[in-house]
C-alpha cells in the first residue's frame, strides 16, 4: 500500500494493483489555442498550465505499469447520442455538430475531438468515448474499471468544475476512492478551479480527496510493476 500523507483532508492510501490513472478529457478543441474553447472567448492557457505535470505523472504511472485510462467528451457524427438540452446550448453557429476551427463541434473522429500530442494515448491504453459529462453516463468506463479490479481512482483533466467534477460524483457513489490531482487539473475559471477542488475534499471527504500530482510521483515504485489486466 502507497499512501499520499498530504492529501487533505486526510492522507490518501491507495494499492497499485487496483488503481487507475483518469485523464478525462485532453482534448484539442478544450485546450489548444485556436479550437473550440478558445473561440468561446476562454483562455486555453488556464487548462494548457496541466500539460506538463500530467505528462510527468503519465511518464510515471506507465513506468510502474499502473492502469491508465482516457476519455473524449464527443457525439457520433448523426448526433443521435445527443440530447435536445445539450444541442440546443450555445450561440448559433457555435453548437455541438456545427463547423468548428478544428472540425465539427464534440464529434467523434474529428481533429478537435482529439486528444492533445503531449497526452495522446500508448496502444493498450483504454480511450474511453462519452456523450455526457460524466465518465460513467453510457459508457463501458465501469465493466473496465471492475474487470481490472479497480477500487482507487486518480483522477486528472479538464473542466475541474464540470467533466472532472460530475465523473468523481458519479465514481464516488460507485464505490470509487477518488484522489483529484489538483496542479493535473484545469478550468477556464481561477474562481471555479479553486472552490471545485475544495468542494470535493470538504466535510471529510465528502467525494474524495485533493493533492498534488508530485505528492503521487514521491510515493510510486521507482521500478516497474506488472498490473493484471483482467
């Protein structure tokens, strides 16, 4: 057993054998200058500042051989997947399914739908496709998850205040031990970041714990471990 001792509001023990690395979300249209965020008027460089610590954690996560699993937020390209309340949100013009600077708005197998270089997936590593905000909504993450035998969770990506958010909501009462890397974390809004990630660690933990992604890095092997696949 590992354990992260400044994780508040308490420290964070998790086994390697049963955790995985979450990246939701590292999307070009969310985080590249020019794409669809950015053309909302966002600035890219709030959630761009997650890169480099996400690339080191994922250096080291892989090294261990610690599950990692991605996720894109993304429709088919018929939108049938896609609710009225969410297609109709947005200024004309800048909706889900219409012309973006990077390819069609949140669908699947578009340039902007991608996830960034820095981050891109190795072949093995699940990518999971979501239509909601949540990681769990309509998708295979938690057959995946418990056919790993996964029960801990670190969780890292973008929007904190949204994507990240409603997946540790939905993980948590799954059953999920949740740790929120908070520099491996981003939102458009300081405001939004900050109270997000106290609003998971208040009252004990009421849906997991915060720390820093160098917290994790000092308390991993510094020699590969095999993890079972099934």
């Amino acid at each position: 057993m590992l354990t992260v001792a400044a994780a508040r509001p308490s420290p964070y023990t998790f086994d390697l054998s049963t955790t995985a690395l979450l990246v939701i979300d590292m999307q070009r249209d969310f985080l590249e200058p020019g794409g669809f965020g950015e053309s909302l008027g966002n600035d890219v460089g709030q959630l761009r500042r997650t890169i480099a610590p996400l690339t080191a954690l994922l250096a080291g996560a892989r090294a261990t051989g610690l599950t990692v699993v991605h996720t894109r937020e993304g429709h088919l390209p018929d939108l049938s997947d896609c609710p009225p309340a969410k297609l109709s949100r947005g200024a004309p013009s800048k909706r889900i399914g219409d012309p973006g600077p990077k390819g069609r708005i949140l669908v699947r197998g578009e340039y902007g739908h991608d996830i960034v270089d820095e981050l891109a997936p190795l072949p093995g590593e699940p990518v999971i496709d979501k239509p909601g905000k949540g990681a769990f909504y309509a998708t295979g993450l938690d057959a995946l998850l418990a056919g790993r035998r996964i029960r801990s969770l670190l969780v890292t990506g973008v929007t904190t205040e949204v994507c990240v958010h409603t997946t540790v909501r939905e993980a948590n009462d799954r059953g999920y031990e949740c740790l929120v890397l908070a520099d491996c974390v981003g939102s458009y809004f300081p405001e939004f970041q900050r109270v997000g990630l106290d609003m998971i660690a208040a009252q004990g933990g009421i849906f997991g714990w915060v720390a820093d992604s160098t917290e994790v890095l000092a308390v991993l092997p510094t020699n590969p471990v095999l993890q079972p696949s099934s």
